[in-house]
C-alpha cells in the first residue's frame, strides 16, 4: 500500500484557517527514488498535500486553478515534523500556505505559496 500522506498529529481549524502538525514519515511513497542516498520531499507534493486537506476539512470539490508565488526554501527530510498554515480568503478565492520547521528558533518557512481556486 502506498503511504502519500503524512501523518497529522494536531489539527487547529476555524473558518479561514487551518494549521496542522504533521510527521513526514520516512515511508512515505514520495522519498522512494528521489535522491536514494539522500532523500528529500519533491516540492510538488506540498500543493498537493494542501489540496488535499482542503478537500477534507472545507471543500471536497475545490480545484485549484492556479499556484503563484510558489517557493521551496528549505528541504524536507524524512522523519521531519513540520507546520502546516493555510489562509482561506473565500471572498477573492485565493488560499495561501506556508511549511514551518516549528523546531527552528524563528520558525523558519519551509516552503509556501498562493493558490487560487
């Protein structure tokens, strides 16, 4: 079975904002050949994992028609915990997401970006 996914370890939701603490475990499907000897998480399964908690915990048929702004600052490791923040801005159909290393001193960013819908 493949495991996309990582693992949600606490979820904070209202009605514009979800922020989700996630494992990437290191068996997910996406460290399989991506650098063998040194696996990191291919940056495009971050919007796909937003999209995917969109559906889940506010809309099951949003489509996202178009990514802006995207930035991949840091590398994610296997077995890494990280932040997940997403902005809902329904009136102007744009969400926004940012990945944070909640070890890191200033909560460094990871990687985010703006996805319209």
């Amino acid at each position: 079975m493949d495991n996309k996914f990582p693992t949600i370890l606490n979820t904070v939701k209202s009605n514009r904002e979800l922020k989700l603490s996630l494992d990437v475990t290191s068996d997910l499907t996406w460290f399989k050949g991506h650098f063998d000897n040194f696996p990191v998480l291919p940056g495009m399964v971050l919007v796909l994992w937003v999209e995917e908690f969109l559906r889940i915990y506010y809309a099951p048929n949003v489509t996202i028609k178009s990514v802006d702004n995207l930035r991949f600052v840091h590398p994610i490791f296997p077995s890494m915990k990280i932040d997940l923040n997403i902005e809902l801005n329904p009136d102007d159909k744009i969400i926004n997401f940012s990945y944070n290393d909640p070890n890191s001193p200033a909560l460094r960013v990871l990687a985010k970006g703006v996805l319209r819908i």
